[in-house]
C-alpha cells in the first residue's frame, strides 16, 4: 500500500512582477516503511510539494492522498496522521525544551499528563534530557533541530515528512539526526525527505525523485542516479606536466576505458579525471601503474558524483544555476506558522 500518492500537482504562484509555476506536474508514490528522498536544489519546488502534501496548501491542479486520505478534502484526518518538521525548527525560544515538546502534545489534544510522558520520552530519545529545562535560545542548531524532529514525532505519526532537515548542521549533528531518522524507519515509519544532498538522500532514501523546475526529471535509488553520470570518477594530478599525456594513455589502457570521451585532461594544472570502474579497486591499480612508470602522483582521489553533476546531466544546466527560489522562498518565509497549523 502506499502511504503517500500525488498526481499530476500543479501549483502556481503569481505576483504583480511575475508568475511562477512551483508545481507542473507532480506524481509521486512512497510505500508504506520507506524512505522516498525528494531532491533537487532551492526553488525546485520540494517545499511547495511538503505544503501541498500536509495539508498547508491546496493544489491548483491535481490529487494527492496520505495513507488513503485526500490531502484536500479530508484535510483534518490527514493532520492527524503526519508530523512536519521544517527548514526551520518552529520553536519557542522563550520556553525549555520540555515546555516546547508539552506545548506540541497539548496542540495535538494530548492530555496534559499524556504530553508530560511523551515529550520525557522524546527528550530521551533525541539526547536532549540533560538541557530539558534550558529555554532555547541556549540551544545551538542541532540540538534545536533535534527538538524540532522529536516535536514533529510527538503523536507518533504515521508518515513523517521533513523538509531539508539538516540544512546548516555541523557533520557531527548531521549523522545524529541521520540515525535519528534510521530509528523511525525501523519503527515503521514512512519518510518523505527534501534535501539538496545526494550524499544524504544516498544515505537514507530507498527510492529518490529528482525535482526541476517543478517536475520529476528522474526517479531511482542512489547508484541509479549516479550511473546517469558515470558513477565515480578518479582524479589524478601528476607531478610533472610533460607526463599528462604518457599517464592518461597508460591509465587509459590499465582501466580499459573505450570511450575517450569519458576522460580529460588540463595540462596546466597536470589533472587527469577518469571514470573510476570498480571503485576503490581502480584507484589501487592507477597507483600501481603510474608508480610502475616512474610517474610520481602529486594527489590523488576518488571523487563521486555530486548534486550538480546530476543536475548537468539531465537537464544540461547545474543545480546553482536552477536556483530561482521565488515560490519556496515565499513557503519558507511562513514555516514557523505552518508549522504550528499541522500540529493544532
């Protein structure tokens, strides 16, 4: 069964100066347990898809139904059933964190001794117990953001969505939350996450969709996305620039690479990059060849594809240059609010 489904979503913003059409199209279906991971970059149209999805915002075109419930008609079952967490975690700074976490039960109808327990719980579970009386702004980013999730989770939701949760963390806070959500997954929970992070969507997602301009321009799993680039690639820099030339036609023919094309070299900053066809077991044999040759490495490295190098390749141009924000700039600017909406 699918736990969330969108057809055809169109969503169009307009304005005295211009109009943008967040949302062409969109189609989506996430099975119950799983993690579908929407990438794409700012203005691409991933958090007017979260808005339309909980309820926040009605489609101009188009259907979408969460755990069998239409998002527009049967708009209060659905708050039900999800949990939001935000660009932005949407809490009061004013209070602690265990007054934050009661303040979300009490909006969700917890009685108060119901959301007195659940957010102990939480409190545990997110490692924030020991800075549970602290009001927040003592908090740094993850630990807020911590908060913000472990808010979005107080009525066990069934379907969670979070929107591009760790934006602006340090990599340390990054991986906690990255287990964080593992933990829900395993709980059965079903995940619809937003991120500009291939990395992080390779991480968590079963299944990704990339998002353009408000259409789905390719669905797959991580490595399937990656093989639309060429998979990971080898970037070698050699010592002397008269050896470019010899140490690409010796890698060339080391890694039985036919397609020529596939290579390049820039004799001025002495860089050979080339497909990298076995992973870390290429890197080892262009060690070996270069060094069999008398040909001294300055650096070396295995790089995967990036965001950007999946953009250029399906749609010609990089995620940077896609990024007119107008309509998600519009939804992140009311987050807070929205936020508070979904919980009451």
């Amino acid at each position: 069964m699918a736990a969330i489904e969108a057809t055809g979503l169109v969503k169009t913003f307009r304005s005295r100066k211009n109009t943008v059409k967040a949302l062409d199209g969109i189609d989506l279906e996430v099975p119950e347990g799983t993690v579908l991971g929407l990438l794409g970059p700012n203005g691409a149209g991933k958090t007017t898809t979260v808005r339309v999805l909980t309820t926040l915002m009605a489609p101009d075109e188009g259907s979408a139904r969460v755990l069998g419930h239409d998002v527009v008609k049967e708009a209060d079952t659905v708050r039900s059933l999800v949990g939001l967490s935000g660009q932005y975690a949407a809490v009061d700074e004013l209070l602690t964190g265990r007054e934050n976490l009661w303040m979300f039960g009490r909006l969700y109808r917890l009685t108060s001794q119901q959301a007195k327990q659940r957010a102990n719980e939480l409190l545990e579970i997110f490692d924030l117990t020991d800075a549970a009386d602290r009001i927040l702004k003592t908090y740094s980013g993850g630990m807020r953001r911590r908060l913000d999730l472990a808010g979005s989770l107080i009525a066990h939701p069934k379907v969670l969505f979070l929107d591009e949760p760790t934006t602006g963390l340090d990599p340390r806070s990054r991986l906690d939350l990255w287990q964080i959500i593992r933990d829900r997954v395993s709980e059965g929970v079903t995940i619809l996450l937003t991120t500009q992070y291939l990395e992080e969507a390779d991480e968590l997602a079963d299944s990704i969709a990339v998002v353009d301009h408000g259409s789905v321009i390719a669905r797959g799993t991580a490595d399937e996305l990656k093989a639309k680039v060429g998979g990971e690639r080898i970037e070698v820099v050699v010592h002397e620039a008269d050896e470019t030339y010899r140490a690409l036609e010796l890698l060339t023919a080391a890694l039985q690479i036919t397609d020529p094309e596939s290579t390049s070299l820039d004799k001025h900053s002495k860089r050979i990059t080339m497909p990298a066809p076995g992973g870390s077991s290429a890197l080892v044999e262009v060690i070996r060849t270069l060094d069999g040759a008398g040909i001294r490495i300055a650096d070396i490295g295995l790089r995967r594809p990036t965001l950007d190098d999946v953009f250029l390749s399906l749609t010609g141009h990089g995620a940077e240059e896609a990024a007119s924000a107008a309509a998600d700039q519009k939804a992140e600017d009311q987050e807070a609010a929205d936020q508070k909406k979904v919980q009451s």
